[in-house]
C-alpha cells in the first residue's frame, strides 16, 4: 500500500509531505498504519470543505487495488479517520 499525504494552509501557510509505502515498514508499523487506513474506511474517493479561514487542508491517495483519494480541510475528517491523519502529520516534514 501506498500513501501519499499533503497538508497545507492554515496560518502560515506550510505545506508539509510524507509518501509512506506499507511494504517497507517492519511488521509492526506496517499493521498499525494499515489497520488505521482500515479504520478510515475510506472506499470511495470524496473532496470537502467547511466555510472559514485558516484552516489546514490535506490531500490524501491511498494506492491499493485501486486509489482512492481524499481532498478535504481539518474540520471535515470524519472522527475515525482522525487517528490516520494524525499518524500521517506526525510524519509529514
């Protein structure tokens, strides 16, 4: 599996990547970052935005049998995809 994250806006502005391929994960992180994409449970690929400023947007593809890609600003992550998208800021640089 792979992902590709971008997180911009907000504030200042920054624009912050990470590209994360499962199969060069030890064991353990590969099942926690795929058992996380499980969780998001996203199958469909969808683009939202809220009304307001200042708010961080993420581009999320996720390449499996097929890809599906997510376009959206912070305050329309579902509340089970939170944990994916916080795993994949942690990792952006």
């Amino acid at each position: 599996m792979l992902i590709s994250f971008t997180q911009s806006g907000g504030f200042a502005g920054l624009l912050k990547r990470c590209r994360i391929d499962t199969a060069a994960l030890d064991p353990d992180e590969r099942t926690r970052v795929e058992s996380l994409v499980v969780a998001a449970g996203w199958t469909a690929s969808w683009e939202k935005f809220s009304e307001g400023r200042d708010r961080f947007q993420y581009e999320i593809a996720i390449e499996r049998e097929t890809t599906v890609h997510v376009v959206c600003d912070d305050s329309c992550v579902p509340p089970e995809a939170r944990p994916l998208v916080a795993y994949l800021k942690d990792h952006a640089k």
